[in-house]
C-alpha cells in the first residue's frame, strides 16, 4: 500500500505542479487551504460592532461575520440543514450560490452553500 501511496502522490504533485503553472491564483489557494491558513489581508474584512445594551444575538452577528469572511476568503463555505435561514448560516449574496447537483436546477457545483441531509 505504501508503494502504490507514495507512487500516486508523486503524480499528484507532478500534476499540480503543471497546475500551478498554468492557474497560479487558484494553485495558491489550495496550498493555503492545505495548510490551513487564510488569505493574507481576510481580517480587515471583519465587521466591528459598538456595545449595545440590546445586544445582538450571536447567531445573526455571526451570519453578518460569515459575509464579510466569504467575501474575502473564496474557499469560506456555509451551509446547514435545514436550519440556515434561523441560524444565519447561509452566504447571503447569490454569486456565492449553492452547491448541487446541476440536474437539480437548485445550483452547481461551484456554488459555496452546502446543504446537509437531516
């Protein structure tokens, strides 16, 4: 197993390495997403919010929140059940789309909100 591993990462990397060349943006977001890091400049995309004795439930803060990541980050997903629109989950604006089947007529596969089965 190990053999047939090392032989299928070693094309792996080939093939991305002629990736990279040919789609450097996107190649450096794999590599970021593979590290586990965000892009450089995400946090400057981040709301602030005066104290407000009503105070603002975390659930609808942490939906406005999720925009401004989306926006700054272009591998930010969302999603949930069936329970997005009272949790605030889902990336509002409709470039950000969902993530379905085609044939569905629902979205695509480029879409970023992804629904979970219950």
């Amino acid at each position: 197993m190990a053999a047939n591993g090392g032989a299928a990462r070693k094309e792996w990397e080939a093939m991305f390495a002629k990736y990279k060349e040919a789609y450097p943006d996107l190649a450096s977001q794999i590599e970021l997403m593979n590290a586990r890091k965000m892009p450089s400049d995400w946090e400057a995309a981040l709301p602030s919010y005066p104290a407000d004795p009503k105070g603002m439930a975390t659930r609808i803060s942490n939906g406005k929140i999720m925009q401004s990541v989306a926006e700054a980050c272009p591998y930010f997903l969302g999603g949930s059940a069936d329970l997005a629109p009272s949790t605030k989950t889902r990336l509002e604006d409709a470039k950000f789309g969902d993530f379905m089947p085609p044939s569905t007529g629902w979205g695509d596969w480029s879409g970023r909100n992804f629904h979970f089965g219950i």
